[in-house]
C-alpha cells in the first residue's frame, strides 16, 4: 500500500500529467497492465510527489484484508506525522469501503487519523490514485528510487 503527497498546488497539473501518460486502450493507468517501456516512463510521474509512503505487510501469512487494515493503520500513523490532513483511497466496493471506514474510524477512537479527512474516489474519477499504485509496482520490482523524504515502513 502507498500513499503520494502531492502539494495541492501542483495538483491540477500532476492530473493532467497521468491522464496524459494514461494509454487510450486503459480506464485508468494501472502498473500491472503496463508494458515494461510504459512502466519506465510512468516512473517520472513519481517525481512530483512531496513524499512517497510505502507500507508493506511482512508479517505471518494472513487475509487480504487483515493485511490491509495493518497496512493501513501504519499509514495513517504516517500520515499524521506528516500533517497531511485529506486521504483518498481507491473504491474498491461498497462492502470493502465500508470496512476501510469502519477500520479508520477505529485508529480514530484510539487516536489515530483524528485530524485525517478521508474518502474512497474510483480510480478513474482521479487521476492521482495512480500515482500510488505506480509507487507499490515500482517497489515490487526494485525501482522505486530511495529519497530523503520518502518512506518504507514494514509492518507485520
């Protein structure tokens, strides 16, 4: 799981950036339906990011969903610490977004993410969720570039 800041600035601008990186043949730019040369470019697009968190699961084996829920409790950890104050998660169903939901309003009754706007947004209705999504494949595959102000926390 990853998150992208952007500088809300520059972010009409980094839209328009992945809608035009985004081949016709694709709703929305996804890593794994990319061409080797297209995942390559697409990495420039990372360049506009503030800071890039990557949270990977490295713990026992467990359900997707466990998985994600820790993953997303260190990144809202991560956020907060990083006075990022609005999260944008990819909808994935009406049923799963509702369990992202419950779980953040959970790490908000322990004290985490109190000051965190959140929403699920379809991926193809923002540009920007791609963004992320290109930093998880670019670390699968060893090509996410090490930066000062980016992150890779393990959780387990």
């Amino acid at each position: 799981m990853a998150a992208v800041l952007i500088d809300a600035a520059d972010a009409s601008e980094a839209r328009g950036a992945v809608r035009s990186a985004t081949p016709k043949r694709m709703r929305k730019l996804h890593w794994y339906e990319a061409l080797g040369g297209q995942r390559l470019t697409w990495l420039g697009l990372l360049t506009r990011a503030v800071s890039i968190v990557v949270v990977r699961y490295d713990g026992q084996p467990a359900r997707t969903e466990r998985r994600r829920r820790r993953c997303i409790e260190r990144l809202v950890w991560e956020l907060e610490q990083r006075d990022v104050r609005a999260l944008v998660l990819e909808s994935r169903s009406r049923v799963r977004d509702a369990s992202d939901v419950s779980m953040l309003e959970s790490l908000r009754d322990r004290g985490i993410g109190n000051g965190i706007r959140h929403e699920h947004v379809r991926g193809s209705d923002e540009p920007l969720l791609a963004l992320a999504d290109i930093a998880c494949g670019a670390h699968s595959r060893g090509l996410l570039e090490s930066r000062p102000q980016d992150a890779l926390v393990l959780v387990q």
